[in-house]
C-alpha cells in the first residue's frame, strides 16, 4: 500500500490517498507534480483503494505532495511519513 499526502494552501490536514500498487502510486505522483510544474490550474480526480472515496480539486490550490510506502512496521521515533534530518554524531 502506498500513501500520497496532497498539501493544500491554508489547510493544516493533508488529504490523503492510499494505492494499493506501486505503479498506480507513481502514476498518479507523476500526475500531480507535472500539473504543479506546469503552472496553470488544472482539475484533478483521485480515488483512494482503501477506502473508494474519490477527491476532485483544483491543483491551484495543491502546494505539495509526499508519496510513502506503508509497511506494516513502526516507524522510527513514532515518526509518520516525512522527512526526517539525519542527525550527526
């Protein structure tokens, strides 16, 4: 299962769409980063495999989005997906 977190401009909870295969997370990733490359608004329609509900929104209004695999494991320091700076010893 893959998680895609999309970041919307002046909301603090990220909308989040599961996938359940690698191919179909990368497609819909690769989707997402070219229509905010290319700088004019365009629309957008996901579907979660998780739970079937569907998202529509304009892709002016995205300002991020973070693809992770979900394991079964914890993840380090209780940590959700993100990223995360290496410390120095």
């Amino acid at each position: 299962m893959y998680t895609l977190e999309l970041l919307l401009k002046g909301n603090p909870a990220p909308i989040v769409v599961h996938q359940k295969e690698e191919e179909a997370a990368n497609r819909a990733y690769q989707s997402i980063v070219n229509a905010l490359r290319s700088g004019s608004p365009q629309s957008l329609e996901l579907t979660c495999d998780r739970t079937g509900k569907k998202v529509f929104l304009l892709t002016g209004e995205l300002c991020g989005v973070q693809m992770t695999p979900k394991s079964g494991s914890a993840s380090p320091m209780g940590a959700r997906p993100g990223f995360l700076a290496q410390l120095q010893s």
